[in-house]
C-alpha cells in the first residue's frame, strides 16, 4: 500500500518540525521552491501544508506564507530513566491498582487515565453497517461455536495486513483471542510456570504487570527511555544472569512512555532471541497509531527460528467492546491455540465476524487515516496546554504515535496522594507509582490523548496543572 505523495512530504517536513530543523515561528518553503526543487504538483504540496494545518504543525499568514506554529517546538525535556537495578520481584500490582478512584458519571467529569479511544471518534456508521450486514446472512453462521484459532477468513486479512509491519505472517500460525492481555496470558502460559522470571520494561503497562500476578510469576526489569528505549546490553545482561524464561516487549510506542524501538535494535533482538532460544511475547497494540511514515517494524519481521510471539489487538484502533485481539506464537503456536481454548473457549464468532467485514470493506484503513489525525492533533493540543500550565519542572514525553503522553512532575509531588484532591475537582489521570512493581515513579502521571476535543477538555488540562503548580507552591 504505497503512501500519497503529500503524506510523504507532510511527514518529512512534520519530522523536521519535531527535529528543531524548523523552529517555532519559522517559515517554511513556498511552494513554488519546493514546486522547483521537489518536482511534486503545486496541488500536492497544497495538500501537504493542508495536512499540516489540520495537524497544528503549522499556520498560514495570506500573502506571506506558511509558518511553524509557536507551540510546535520542543521547550520542555523528557521524563528521565531509571537506571538500571537487576533483580527479580514478585508482582503485588492489583492492591495498588484497587485503591484508585474511578471515572465519575458526572457529565462534567473528565477523565485523562483510560488509555483507549472515545466512542465519538471511532467508525460508528462503519460499524453499525458491518453489524448489520452479518446479522443478514439467512445461514445463521455466525451463530455457531466457532474453532479454536478462530475466524479464517479474519485470520487471512490479519496475515494480509502482516506485510505492513515488514512480516509474512501466515493465516495457520494466528490464534484469535479476547483482546491483546489474553493473546499474552496465553503466549505466558506456554513458555512458563509459576515462579518462573519474566523481562519487561520499565515503566510497564499495569495490566501486564496484572497477568504475571495472576500467573504467580515473577517480574525483572530494564530501563526504557521514551526517546532511545531500552539498551540491548541491559537486555542480555538480564537474560543471562537472571534466568529469563520469557520477555515481554512493548516495541512501538509504549505504554506509558511512547518509547519505539528501532529497526537495528529490533535485529539485534529477534537475533538474541534465536541464538539464546528465549520467547520473546512482542505487544504491539499500538502500532498502528503511527503519526510519521508507515507503521513502524517489529521484531517478529526479523524473527528467523519461531521465537517471537507477537501479539495485537484492535481494541485501541477500532471496537474496544468487542474485544478482538489475536497473535502469531511462531513455534508455539500449536500450545498458544490449546490454552486458549482450554481457558475459555473460541472467541466470539459474531465478534470477529463484524471485525472481518470492517477490514474487508476497507472501512478500517480508511478510519485508521482519520484517527491518526485526531490523536495527532490532541497531542499537540495537550503539549502545549500543559508546557504553558504545567509547574516549573515538569517533563513530557513526546511520542510519534500511540495514545498516551509520560509526564514528570517536581519530585515533591505524589501523584497517587493527590488524585483525590483532582477527582474533587472532576478530573481524573493515570498516576506513575501502577506502572512500576518497585514504587517507583511517585511523582509521574500518565495523560491519554484519545479523547474527543472539546472546551471541557482544554479547561480541565489547565485546571489539572494550575492544582499541580498550587501545591508545588505549598511551603513543605
């Protein structure tokens, strides 16, 4: 699927922009010089600064030019890294994870801590159509048990869609689970045992930590940068003095920090992987939400010998509610297939049957463009809300996809202590301290950008960093 000409040109200056190459306020090339020196249409450059409009990235002065917007640059630093401590804990995530406040109903509330799409933003004509048209077919099929893998034909469009992430992943090694945290459970549950040591980064998205509670496992750790990611060195360190029998990798975007790991670094792990025959579970459940060029690789398109077991989702990108997810086990995919159905059956037929229609129509691809837009836009929204409102000292990360923004706060703030004091004011956020099993990141909060944009939200991210500044002011 080869990207229009204005995407490629749009993404190139946006990288330049995100670079410093071009500086707030600067101006940008005329069309006519890029007409010269690119030897693209006028009407394609057109459509690039349009793109760029839409995003943000820039504004247009009549009779002057285009120019990058002033809250395009980068003025505050990203969260640091931890830095590297190897020992293996066991995982005690889901009492902390209790003690948190939930979303109020209050139509003023407003939530910045679920890191998955609002309703109003997903293809709700799509899918009511895609519904629609299953509950048609006069065979009843869809009512039936389906097998254990899951739908073939949605099986097929998966392994169809594997060449955008540079694999060739085929159709009989996929399993089709209840979300991406079953597709991990599962790949978990085939290459270890309670006790047995499992690798993450760090931070860590609670729920995985949540499933190696669950299996009695126990978790090591190794630092992740939101701009380099996690080093290979502290990789193979960990794996051969600390008996990993498995890693998970959040590779494109981690949650919380947006970390991507790059093309080199992902060689270099599916190389070790097979070399040292250590499964490697890689979670790419947000690959897809890329904001520059094409979806980023993985590990799996490098894997030679069946050690990677990539696992995805379309629970952030399409239908949360229905709960699709699925993976490609390499080697195991024969075991990864046995305990899912041994732990709850075949996924839901009609389910997957209405994700199927939604990909084959092309309705997904064509919402993807959009989507990736939106969240593009809120990003750099809530960038600039929170580097004008946000206390002196405060880091951001900034992500080139995904949905979720890092950020560090003064170190005489405790973000769990004060979400309470936030949620008085209807306003709710991730604190830092869920995504550590060390009880570490106290003064962090993790911020989701897939909402809709309205006032509410500008007003609460505001009122958010003016409680944050009041209490950093407070004499200790």
């Amino acid at each position: 699927m080869k990207e229009p000409a204005y995407i490629t040109l749009a993404n190139k200056i946006a990288s330049m922009i995100d670079g410093g190459i071009y500086k707030p306020e600067d101006k940008l090339p005329s069309i006519r010089s890029l007409h010269k020196d690119s030897g693209l249409s006028t009407g394609t450059i057109l459509q690039a600064f349009n793109h760029l409009l839409d995003k943000g990235l820039i504004s247009s002065q009549e009779k002057s030019g285009y120019y990058v917007s002033h809250h395009s640059g980068k003025t505050l630093p990203v969260p640091q890294a931890l830095p590297v401590s190897l020992s293996e804990r066991s995982v005690h995530i889901d009492q902390l994870l209790q003690k948190l406040r939930r979303d109020s109903t209050k139509r003023s509330f407003v939530s910045f801590a679920n890191a998955v799409p609002d309703s109003r933003l997903l293809p709700f004509n799509s899918i009511k159509r895609a519904i629609q048209e299953i509950s048609r077919d006069v065979s009843g099929d869809y009512l039936k048990l389906e097998e254990r893998k899951g739908n073939l034909a949605l099986r097929e469009e998966i392994a169809r869609r594997s060449f955008l992430w540079g694999g060739s992943t085929h159709a009989d090694e996929l399993v089709i689970t209840n979300g991406c945290t079953e597709a991990i459970m599962c790949c978990l549950r085939a290459v270890t045992k309670p006790g047995d040591t499992v690798l993450v980064q760090d931070p860590c998205f609670y729920g995985i930590m949540q499933v190696l509670e669950c299996l009695g496992l126990k978790v090591a750790t190794i630092p992740s940068h939101p701009e380099t990611a996690i080093e290979i060195r502290d990789l193979k360190d960990a794996c051969r003095r600390l008996n990993i029998k498995a890693c998970i990798l959040v590779t494109n975007f981690n949650n919380p920090d947006g970390a991507l790991i790059d093309t080199e670094k992902k060689k270099q792990i599916a190389t070790f992987a097979n070399q040292e025959q250590i499964p490697i579970i890689e979670d790419d459940l947000y690959g897809e939400l890329f904001f520059y060029g094409s979806h980023p690789d993985t590990i799996k398109a490098y894997d030679k010998g069946g050690w990677v077991m990539y696992c995805n989702s379309f629970t952030k990108t399409l239908v949360p509610g229905l709960r699709i997810g699925w993976c490609a086990a390499g080697r195991f995919a024969y075991d990864v297939a046995r305990i899912k159905s041994m732990h709850n059956g075949a996924t839901s037929n009609f389910s997957q049957r209405v994700v199927q229609q939604l990909i084959s129509s092309g309705s997904y691809d064509r919402h993807l463009r959009k989507f990736r837009l939106e969240l593009h836009k809120n990003l750099l929204r809530m960038t600039s809300l929170i580097e004008q409102h946000f206390p002196e000292g405060t880091r951001i990360t900034r992500p080139k996809g995904g949905i979720v923004i890092w950020v560090e706060l003064p170190e005489c703030l405790n973000t769990v202590r004060l979400q309470d004091i936030v949620f008085e004011k209807d306003i709710a956020y991730a604190p830092g301290e869920i995504f550590s099993n060390s009880g570490n990141y106290q003064h962090h909060l993790r911020i989701s950008y897939g909402c809709y944009w309205e006032p509410r939200i500008e007003k609460a991210l505001i009122r958010l960093g003016a409680l944050f500044s009041k209490e950093v002011a407070v004499p200790v």
